[in-house]
C-alpha cells in the first residue's frame, strides 16, 4: 500500500517496491494487491458517511461507505502480509492513510474494547516489522 503523493519521486514508494519483491523472492508464488491511496481511493469520513463505519448505516453515502470499508477489510483479512509506505508529511502520516484507517478499524469488526482496553480482532494476524536497507 502507498500513501505518498509524490509519484516517482517517493522514496516510501522506492522502499514499498523493494519490500515486495524481496517478499516475492521469498514466496514466488504470492499473489500482490496493490492500493494506491494518493488517488482518493478512500475518502475521509464526513457527518453523512461516519454512520457507515461507526453505526447502523442507513442512507446511500452511509451504505456507499460501508460497502468500502468492508472491501478494505476484506483485503486486510485476506492478506497474509502487509506493506504499508508511509512517509511522514508536516510530522504525521498522510490523510490517505488516515483515512484508510478509519475504514478498516471498525468497532466489532476488526477491534473490540474490553476491560483491558482495545482488543483486535484479526487474531491469525502476527504483528512483525522488518525495515529494509533501501536499495541505493
């Protein structure tokens, strides 16, 4: 997954290729989805789409809403391998991936909360993070 907005010049880009096919030379046989969120693939939440992620949607936007989250979580739960490209724009993430994580963190869906505070629950998942040298 990419969030830069800067096209061949992104260096999280650069190190998201490089993840994939080192990935890829492990496990040929691997099948990749890509998501580009530079392009306004997922829109940030507004009052008339929130319901769709937060609630029982009702209205078009909130069902429009609601039909993406579930296909964005349907990836993350398909996948066995996430690779996120997140470069750092004024000290934060980008709000395309912002927003990506308000589609796919979804109270019942994908976490819960219990006495013991959030609880995920895509639990064939295990959490590993590698960095890579970057190729140049």
């Amino acid at each position: 997954m990419n969030g830069s907005v800067s096209g061949d010049a992104s260096v999280s880009r650069a190190l998201v290729e490089v993840a994939v096919q080192r990935l890829l030379g492990i496990n040929p046989d691997a099948s990749v989805t890509h998501r580009d969120l530079s392009h306004g693939a997922v829109p940030h939440l507004t009052p008339a789409t929130v319901a769709g992620v937060r609630a029982v949607a009702n209205t078009d936007h909130e069902l429009s809403t609601q039909a993406l989250s579930d296909e964005l979580i349907a990836e993350l739960q398909a996948a066995d391998v996430v690779v996120i490209g997140a470069p750092m724009h004024n000290f934060s993430i980008p709000s395309s991936l912002r927003a990506w994580f308000d589609h796919v963190l979804r109270r019942r869906v994908t976490f819960s909360y219990s006495e013991a505070g959030p609880k995920g629950l895509l639990t064939s998942k295990r959490r590993h993070m590698r960095s890579f040298d970057p190729p140049w």
